[in-house]
C-alpha cells in the first residue's frame, strides 16, 4: 500500500522532478537548509576575490549566467514557461528580475563593506515583514533586536559608506522577495520547484546580459577566471537555491525563517576563514543581536 502511495505520488512528473521529489522526502529538509547556509556565503566569499580581476558586476554576470546555463539542459525553462499560465509566469517574471537585480546589489555591497554586516542587514527585512503581517510584542521586540544589531556592526567605521548601506539595504529588502516567491514557486513540491527555479534564473540571465557583459569579458580571455566565475556560480546560485527549494518544499515558512537565524553566523565564519575578516568583541555583539532577533520572530503564515 505504502509503496503504491509513492508511486502514485510521482505520477505526471518528468525524470528531473522525480529526481528532485525523492530527494527532498529522502533527506531531512533541516540537512538541505544546512547545506544551503554553506554555500549561501561561501560563493559570495569566493566572489569577492575575483573583483580585482573580473570588475563586482562581471562576477555578478558570471555568476547568474553560468547558474542559468547548468540549469537549462535539465530543467528545460522553455518547456517551463510554455506550460505555465499567466499567474504562473508573472510569478517567474517576478523572481527572475528579483534575482537578477537582488545578486548584483549583494556584490555592490560586499565590495564596500564586509560579508557579517551584509548578511545582518539581509534579515532585518524578513523581520520588517512578519510584523506588518502579523503585529504582535513578540516581533516589535524582534525588529528592535535585529535594528540595534545592525546599528551596532554599522558603527561609526561603515556610516561613511552611505553607497554600500544602500546597496546592503536594497539586496536585504530583495532577499526578502526571494524568500516569498521562492516558497511560492515550491508550493508545487521539489521537483517542480526546482523547474520553475531553472526558468526563473533563465529570465534573470535576461535581465543581467547587458548589464555586466562587458567586464565579464575578461574572464573569456583567462580560462582560469572563467572557471573561478563558473564555480561561483555553482556555489552561490545552484547548490544554495536548490537546496532551498528542497527545504522549502518541506517546511513551514515559519519553521524556515528561523533557521534563516543561523545564516549571519555562517556569514561571520566564511568571512574570517575566506577573506580573513576578523570581527571584534562589538562586531560579534551585533551579529548575536540580529540573530536573537530572526530567532525571535514569527512570521505569518
């Protein structure tokens, strides 16, 4: 009976969403979210090495057209959209441009300012949000938690940088459309999430191809760039988003958002062990805060 059930539950998917489908019900939706905080940063990290030689935004452009391009032959965006309805495709429209830009923003902004204070301000948003959509003490305590954590790693050393904030606080206020339409997208289960993530990062492609393609070039004259751009592209777009969709085909928005209370951790660690950013005692109090803060909140279903 059991074994019926399962059958019947992958009737109608093709092979790469069935692939997809058994992997999120084989593996803890937890471990997929723990892989996910790795590479969340890690590509990132990498990333930042490269804007010396390939320019922020032509790493950007390496990064989401070489997520695009291992996508395409398995999760076939054509396919995917052909058979999408209007809602459907308006929703992909919606995560492509919020990828695109939300991917060039996070550059613009870790090139000015360091990847702890980045990812604290990621969240502040996701906070913002529970309490529009659900006003209660617990989440005013929450937003206040997180804002004083973001204004202490701010601290007088980044206030000068008002460029890097606003590109810090645009990427955060993105990050949180992400999460919103990628659990949309995943409503359907992992496998068909996953497809609708391939043609979502096909349409941000779209909208990166002129942007950053010029200093992208360089990286096609050096083999060895090209491969650091396509590594990151794997670390920082395909092994992180997919392991989201699988996770979030499993769990409560809720459930997710407080995990997402570890990610300033994970962003702390990779920044000292990459890039050798060493937070003082101040900086560590804030990251702590913002943590306190995500931990705290509950969002509305």
């Amino acid at each position: 009976m059991v074994k019926g059930h399962i059958a019947f539950q992958y009737l109608g998917m093709n092979g790469s969403e069935r692939i997809f489908a058994k992997a999120a019900a084989a593996v803890p939706p937890h471990l997929w979210f723990g892989v996910s905080a790795v590479f969340h940063y890690l590509g990132p990290a990498f990333a930042v090495l490269l804007f010396p030689a390939v320019g922020v935004l032509g790493v950007a452009w390496l990064r989401i057209a070489s997520a695009a391009a291992l996508f395409a032959p398995w999760t076939r965006p054509w396919r995917t959209l052909a058979a999408a309805d209007g809602r459907t495709r308006r929703l992909l429209l919606g995560l492509g441009l919020c990828l695109a830009v939300m991917n060039c923003a996070f550059y613009l902004a870790l090139d000015r300012l360091p990847i702890s204070l980045v990812a604290a301000i990621e969240f502040v948003g996701t906070i913002a949000v529970a309490l529009h959509g659900l006003r209660t003490g617990r989440n005013v305590a929450a937003l206040a938690l997180a804002v004083v954590g973001v204004f202490v790693l701010i601290d007088v050393t980044w206030s000068g940088d008002p460029l890097g904030l606003f590109w810090a606080f645009l990427n955060g206020a993105l990050f949180v459309g992400y999460i919103v339409l990628g659990h949309r997208i995943a409503q359907g289960g992992a496998g068909g999430g996953v497809e609708r993530l391939g043609a979502a990062m096909a349409i941000a492609f779209l909208f990166v191809l002129p942007v950053g393609l010029v200093e992208a070039l360089t990286a096609f004259t050096a083999p060895l760039l090209l491969l650091a751009g396509i590594g990151v592209g794997v670390c920082s777009s395909v092994i992180p988003y997919i392991c989201d969709q699988l996770a979030m085909s499993r769990l409560p928005r809720a459930s997710f958002a407080l995990l997402l209370a570890l990610l300033p951790a994970t962003a702390t660690v990779i920044g000292v062990i990459v890039l050798a950013q060493i937070p003082g005692t101040t900086d560590i109090l804030g990251i702590l805060l913002v943590m306190a803060g995500v931990a705290l909140h509950k969002p509305a279903r």
